[in-house]
C-alpha cells in the first residue's frame, strides 16, 4: 500500500503540471486498498500547515484561490478530520470550523478525477511557506474547551452583529443609517470600557492578531478599507497582497469591532456601487472597470476620515462622561497604543509601501464620495443603502 502512494506523491508532488497529477492518479485509482492511508497522509499536510502559523480558514482560502471550489471541499474534509482529534481548539478557530465547506463525496465523480484532485490539493499544501502564528495551534496547553459559539461571544458582539446585519439587508437608507451608527457606538464604548476594566483590575492582557481575507477584485481598495477601519478601532493591519490576506493586530474586543464592521462596510459598500453602476449603465454607460474602482477608492478615502474622526468624537465624549475618571482614561487608551504598535512591529519587522492606482473616473470617484458621505458614522446623516 505504501509503495503506491510514495510512487505517487514522487510523481504528483515534486513535480509542475499535469503530467505529473496523471500518473499519480493513475496509481492511486487503479488501488483502493491505499484510500484509507492517502486521507491520513492529508491530514498531516494540514497538520504541518498548523506548524507553519496558518488556520482553517487561512488555507481554505488560499485553496480556493489557487485551485477551485472542489478543492476547498477536499481541503475542509482534512480539516474537520484532522482538528477533531484535538480536545481542545483555539477559540477563533471554532467559529472558522463552523464555516467550512462542505466536503465533496469521496471517489466521485470517479476515482481518477477525485485522486487528481487530492494530489493537486497535496501538492498546494506541502508548498505552502510559514507565515506569522495568529494564535496558538490546536493542543496547545491552556486552551479553552471547545464551546458552542453562543457561549463564547459576549452579549453585546452579539448585539453589534445584529445591527451591522439587518443595516446589510435593509433597503431603507435611514434604517440602515440608524442600524450602523448604533453599532459604530457600541464597538467604541465597548473598547473604552474594556480598556478601562483591563487597567482597574490590572489585567495581563496582551494584543492578539486575526487574520481578514482580502479578495479580488479590487483588493488593494479592500485592504485600505480594512486599514482604515483597523486604525478606527485602535488597531493596525498589515497586507500580505501575495496571500490574500491582512493580518489586524489589536486588543480582542477591538478586533472583533474591526472584523465585523470592516465586512459590513464591504457588504454596503458593494451594495452601493452596484446601484451606481446600474444607474450608468441605464444612461447608455459601458466602461464598468474604471468606475468600480473609482468609485471603491473614493468610498475608502472619505470613510477612512469620517471613521478617525468619529473615533476621536466618541472618545471625547468618554472623557467627558468620565469626569474625575478622565485623567486615568486617556493614559490607558496611550498605553494601549503604544503595547498594539510594539506588538505589530515585532511581527513585521519589515514591511513595506503598495503603490495605489490613479484614479481615472469622475464620476466613480462622485460616486464613490456619496456613498461613504451616506454610510457616516455616529452623527444623524443619511446612511447608505445596503440593500442587496
């Protein structure tokens, strides 16, 4: 049975193209008695990923991205076969694992094809390189029991993840203006409160770091989003455009604000480039390219503002509720700065500048500009239209 599939993965693995996938397949197909081994072997290609700092859905993205849907099914399999040997799990990843594809039959449509497809899926996994750990790896001492998700997430994320989702659906401006602003004010008050309780019980809490994907199209628009909204919430967010992906270094409950709000502007922010666009087209308009990107590009940069400035609002206003407090408030939120910035330069000690595209569209950047002017943050304005 070995012999097979270390003839095999010689030929898949090790190997560029085609040519190489067909012969271990062949192999693979023509004995059954090595299925059984072929699925372990997987698992310790996931297993090794773990090793090298990715997560469940740091490598169902990157598989989907680089092969297709089929794959990521493949790799969701391994994933939920290999993490379940573990009886304890870091707490971000059970909410990744509830997120998995479904996994595809297994040996259909045909031996061969399902084979191919494994090897390819192997062959991804075995080059994947080390990227910096988020997070401890599953078994690792000290963590939490696994949990149903609703008996780990505070009430009020809960609450911030209702609002941010019926601002999403609706298809009333003002309700969804009302929705996100209310959202937006709970995230703050949230985060100051959270440090303020950090620092009266002296707590030992360190920044964390998540992981956000960041997709095509239009990705370098979507991680200056991202950045925008991390430096909101007191985080920073450093973009790795080769992966597809941005990793947000912050305290827990700010980024669980940022992970959640960042997806929701993304949602409405589509959904409000796609009523422009319609509106361009039904004027005889054909050049879409250039206005989407326009048009996300303006949204991003007047959002970015709008967001550091209600921060800055929503955090005098604290001060100001503090009163006597409000010598201690200030200094803590300084603190923790300073502990999310040392935390993000000790990750990426290097990083370095992305070139943005010109903007060449008027109109897309017209566009664009009202719908961040409607999707405002903590003031009474017209909110934007997040219907679908």
């Amino acid at each position: 049975m070995e012999p097979v599939i270390d003839q095999a993965f010689a030929a898949a693995l090790y190997s560029d193209g085609d040519a190489g996938l067909d012969t271990g397949a062949s192999l693979l197909a023509a004995d059954p008695t090595a299925d059984a081994e072929l699925f372990r072997r997987g698992e310790e290609f996931v297993r090794r990923a773990w090793e090298r700092g990715w997560q469940p859905s740091d490598v169902v993205r990157i598989v989907r991205r680089e092969l297709d849907e089929m794959s990521a099914g493949l790799a969701a399999d391994l994933i939920t076969t290999e993490t379940g040997r573990y009886e304890q799990l870091p707490s971000r990843w059970r909410s990744q694992l509830a997120e998995l594809p479904a996994p595809p039959p297994r040996n259909r449509p045909d031996r061969f094809s399902y084979a191919s497809a494994l090897l390819g899926l192997y062959r991804l996994l075995l080059r994947l390189p080390a990227i910096e750990p988020v997070g401890p790896p599953p078994g690792a001492p000290g963590l939490r029991l696994r949990l149903p998700p609703a008996h780990d997430e505070p009430r009020m994320l809960t609450r911030i993840r209702a609002l941010l989702a019926k601002a999403e659906a609706t298809g009333f401006p003002e309700e969804a203006e009302a929705l996100t602003t209310k959202a937006q004010e709970l995230m703050a008050r949230h985060s100051i409160d959270e440090a303020l309780l950090a620092a009266r019980t002296h707590s030992k809490e360190a920044p964390g770091a998540c992981r956000i994907g960041v997709d095509a199209p239009y990705e370098t628009a979507k991680a200056i989003l991202l950045d925008a909204v991390a430096s909101a919430n007191r985080c920073r967010a450093v973009w790795n455009s080769d992966l597809g992906f941005s990793t947000v270094v912050g305290f827990e409950p700010d980024l669980e604000a940022v992970e959640l709000l960042y997806t929701s502007l993304l949602v409405q922010g589509t959904a409000a480039m796609a009523k422009a666009e319609a509106g361009q087209r039904a004027g005889g308009r054909k050049r879409t390219k250039t206005f989407r990107q326009s048009f996300l590009m303006a949204y991003v940069q007047r959002l970015g503002a709008r967001l550091a400035a209600d921060t800055a609002r929503v955090t005098a206003a604290s001060v100001s509720e503090e009163g006597a407090a409000a010598g201690d408030l200030l200094p803590v939120l300084a603190a923790r700065d300073v502990a999310v910035t040392d935390a993000a330069d000790r990750m990426f000690p290097e990083t370095t500048s992305t070139r943005v595209r010109g903007v060449s569209d008027g109109e897309g950047w017209a566009h664009g500009t009202a719908a961040a002017d409607r999707a405002r943050m903590g003031e009474r304005r017209p909110g934007i239209d997040g219907s679908r």
